[in-house]
C-alpha cells in the first residue's frame, strides 16, 4: 500500500477539524530540525533518535533508498547491508511509538508523521509479519462482529460469576450520589454501575469484557425502545418523526463499555435524531493499522463500505451522516479510505462526523438551559482528558470541548500541566506496559491532589487504560465517555 494522496481527505462535514491533506508524505520534505523531539513521550523517556519522529522519518528514508543514514540503536550488527526491513530493531523503534500526533501538530515542514510510519509498518510486515494470534484477530475476530461478541462474552463469564476475581475504579460519595440518582434503567446501562473490572497480571492490565446481558440490552433497547428520552419541543420535524442518523458502533465500546452507545442514543433522541445501526458492522481498521496487517486493513474497509454503503432507517430513508463517538474511528474512515475504495464506494458511504464536532454545533442550537442537568451531576468536579487523536490530529483542542460542556453548567476544566498522552496508542500500551502505566498515573496523580470525582473523554481506548490505572494506584477517579455522562440527564 502507498502512502494516503493528498487528496484522499473526505470533507469533515463543516466540523473543522484538521485534515489529512494539509501534510506533507513525502519523508523527504522533512527538514530534520529535531523540533518534534520536544514533548514527544517516547524520545524524552529514551533520548534514542530512533524514537523520534525524526529519526522515524530518516528509517523511512533510508528503506527507500533515498537518504543514507540511519539512527545506530535501529541497526543490529548481524544484518547484511540492506537489509534493514529485516531488522527487529527497526520494528521496536515503530512500536515504541504512542501515534499521539504531537509530531505532527509541531513539525514546521508539516509532515504526516503518523500516516507515514503506518506505511513503515506494512513495508516491515512483508519482511516481518505480524504474529499468527496477530493475524487471526485482525483477519478473523475483528472483522465478524458476531465472533467478537461471542468471544467477548467467553471471556466474561468466569468472572460474573466470581466476581471477586476482578478489582474495580473506586468512586467518590459524590460520583455514587450522581449514579444513584439517575433512574433505574440509566444507572443499570452506565459503564460507572460496572465499575470497569480488571484483572492484573504482574505490571499487565487486563481490562475485562462488558456482561453480555449488558451488551444485549443496550442493542435492543437502540432497535426497539427508541425513542429512549422525549426530543425538545422544536427538536423533531415537523411531522413529529425524528430524522435518521447512522451510528457506528466501535470494537472497544462494542467489547468493554456498551453503555456508550445507550448514553448516545437517549442523547440524540433529545436532538430529534433516529439512531439507526448496522447489527454486525465490522471494525473500521484502525486495529489492523497498528498491528502492520495490509490485508486485513483492506478487508475491514471493504467489508464496511458494503455494510454502511446503502443503510437506510426502518422506513427505507437513505441515512446521510455516520456519527463516530471514537476518534481513531472517525479518523481511520475520513482519512485512509480514499487509498482503498473507489469514487462510487466512496461516493455511497454516509458523511462521516465526530461526536465532539457535530454536538457542539447541535447543543448550540438550543436555548439556554434546554438540557437541565441533575443537580448531582453539576456537584462534580470533573476533569477533562483530550485524547491525543482528537486534540493533535484533528486538531480540536480541549478548550474547544469545554466550551460546549461549560455551557451545560458542568465544572470541568482541563489540567495542562498533564497534557498530552496517556499511553494508550498503537502497540505502545501493550508492548511498553510499565511506561504506558507511568504516563496515566501522572495524570491520575495531579488529578488527585486538584480533588476530581470524574474524568471525561471520547477515546474508549483512553477510558479503559486510565481506569486501569486508577484500579492498580488505587485512585478514586473514573473516567467515563462524555455522552454517558450528558446523555444521562433527566428529560425534561
């Protein structure tokens, strides 16, 4: 696979948010100034050159043949000259990377840093592929949502039924007072009432699949109990019929926290919105991405080209807009399918939009004091935590997000003094456990001593690695999907 045209981007839909196409993939258009060292977590922890996204930039280089030399520490003295693509050295320094985008955001010569060590790693996986479990999750499991399920589902069952065998995020008596207070199917279909069960192996976290008795409600609940909360009064058409709007339903939520989709949908029903979903949509690629498997990226974007190519609500409406509550995802279909599908599968797919981007123009909207939030929720001190794919590659910042969520009367604020990673990204979190832990636990910490009850975010990935770490420094702050938490307010 080359790397993604320029002109690969797909409009944002007015959302604003930074695209693809204002960055240069040419590696040799970077001007090698070293300012992407600065605030990268990977080159600060190592000071390696091939941590960098320079020194990244320079391997790629020196693959193609175009630039001689290359970072020592990606060398490893029993290769032959030329045959760096075998080098296991070179694969570390790809996956000692957290995709954060810092790089990207920072580089003066404005170059697609991440896009194109996602290039890197397909070029290695033909010298070096992925291991087998590898292969067969991202070409087998991950594509077929029923096997997913089902696997997930497996792997909860010992522990709902030995629930001692997990620990879970402490909350404060505030934060148990704002779920108590919700009502009784709203508190039952709330990531908190789970309370994020984790199993710890050594230094390894392993984050424990949602019940599938949770998992089962909330889809049934989307397909038949719509609408979940009254639309306002000037919400709805005309007509009195909310208006379609498609929903993709993404792997980790899909897998680990379910009740994201619920706490979306009660909020876009109070938007005069329809949800309308795929029952077995297939995951986007962006898993395929980081684990370096060209194929199966292929296949993931195929298989969801033809699943949201022509969807269409109970009443045969063509659904025109695609909304997106992770940002990888979003980003993943806005940006990398242009290399894969053709104009007319392009051309037939909904309009892609993120959760933060379209609800802040549609809570706009409203008047003021149209969502009442419970007086328990608006008690919170809360944090907000901008996921890095969110905050560097699309480019909307946490000031952005706050504005939409102070207008709610939340008392949220976001802590630059831990800005950036939290260790969640690529094959970081899981090759690098130790210091993917160290990165959240700074946050955590400071969040600690500023007394925050809950942390917001839109990254499922973010949510269930900080809540990990909560778990194991025994930190009483959880974080949850900001739609849980503003989806869950009382109807009017």
């Amino acid at each position: 696979m080359s790397l993604p045209s320029a002109a690969a981007d797909t409009d944002a839909g007015g959302a604003h948010l930074r695209l693809l196409r204002d960055y240069k993939l040419d590696p040799q258009a970077c001007a090698y100034c070293a300012k992407c060292h600065d605030g990268c977590p990977t080159y600060e922890a190592t000071g390696d050159e091939a941590f960098s996204a320079r020194g990244k930039i320079l391997l790629w280089a020196a693959l193609k043949g175009d630039f001689g030399e290359i970072p020592p520490s990606a060398l490893e003295e029993s290769l032959p000259s030329g045959a760096l693509a075998k080098s296991r050295k070179l694969l570390q320094a790809l996956d000692y990377c957290v995709r954060c985008y810092h790089c990207l955001e920072v580089c003066p010569a404005h170059m697609a840093t991440v896009p194109i060590f996602e290039t890197m790693r397909f070029e290695l996986a033909r010298e070096q592929p992925p291991p087998a479990l590898h292969r067969f999750l991202m070409g087998s499991v991950m594509p077929n949502r029923s096997l997913s399920r089902a696997v997930a589902s497996v792997g909860a069952i010992p522990f709902s039924v030995f629930p001692f065998l997990a620990r879970r995020v402490r909350m404060s008596g505030k934060l148990t007072r704002w779920l108590l207070s919700l009502g009784e199917r709203d508190a039952r279909m709330n990531s908190l009432a789970a309370a994020f069960p984790t199993v710890f192996l050594g230094r390894r976290e392993f984050s424990l699949p949602a019940s599938p008795i949770l998992r089962s409600q909330v889809l049934q609940a989307i397909v038949r109990a719509q609408p979940l909360a009254p639309p306002f009064g000037d919400a709805s058409e005309r007509n009195g019929e909310l208006r379609p709007m498609g929903y993709f339903l993404d792997c980790l939520s899909d897998a680990f926290m379910p009740a994201v989709f619920y706490g979306t949908t009660r909020l876009l029903n109070r938007l005069g919105y329809r949800v309308v979903t795929h029952s077995a949509n297939s995951c986007c690629g962006a898993s395929a991405l980081n684990t370096g498997d060209e194929r199966a990226f292929v296949a993931m974007a195929r298989s969801l080209a033809r699943e949201f190519g022509d969807l269409r609500d109970e009443r045969g409406r063509p659904v025109k807009t695609l909304l997106f509550t992770n940002p990888t995802c979003y980003k993943t279909v806005a940006e990398r399918y242009a290399e894969i599908l053709g104009a007319e599968e392009l051309a037939r797919l909904p309009q892609p939009v993120l959760d933060v981007a379209f609800l802040e123009k549609e809570l706009a909207g409203l008047p003021d004091g149209a969502i009442q939030l419970s007086d328990e929720l608006r008690s919170l001190k809360v944090a907000w935590h901008n996921p890095c794919n969110l905050d560097y590659a699309l480019g909307v910042k946490g000031s952005r997000v706050l504005a939409m969520l102070k207008r709610l009367r939340l008392d949220i604020t976001e802590y630059s003094e831990v800005e950036g990673c939290c260790g969640y990204g690529g094959m970081f979190y899981l090759r690098y456990p130790d210091d993917a832990a160290e990165l959240s636990a700074k946050k955590l910490r400071l969040w600690r001593d500023e007394g925050i009850d809950l942390v917001l975010t839109n990254s499922a990935g973010c949510i269930g690695h900080l809540n990990a770490t909560a778990i194991r420094e025994r930190i009483s702050i959880p974080t949850l999907h900001w739609v849980e938490a503003v989806g869950s307010s009382p109807a009017d």
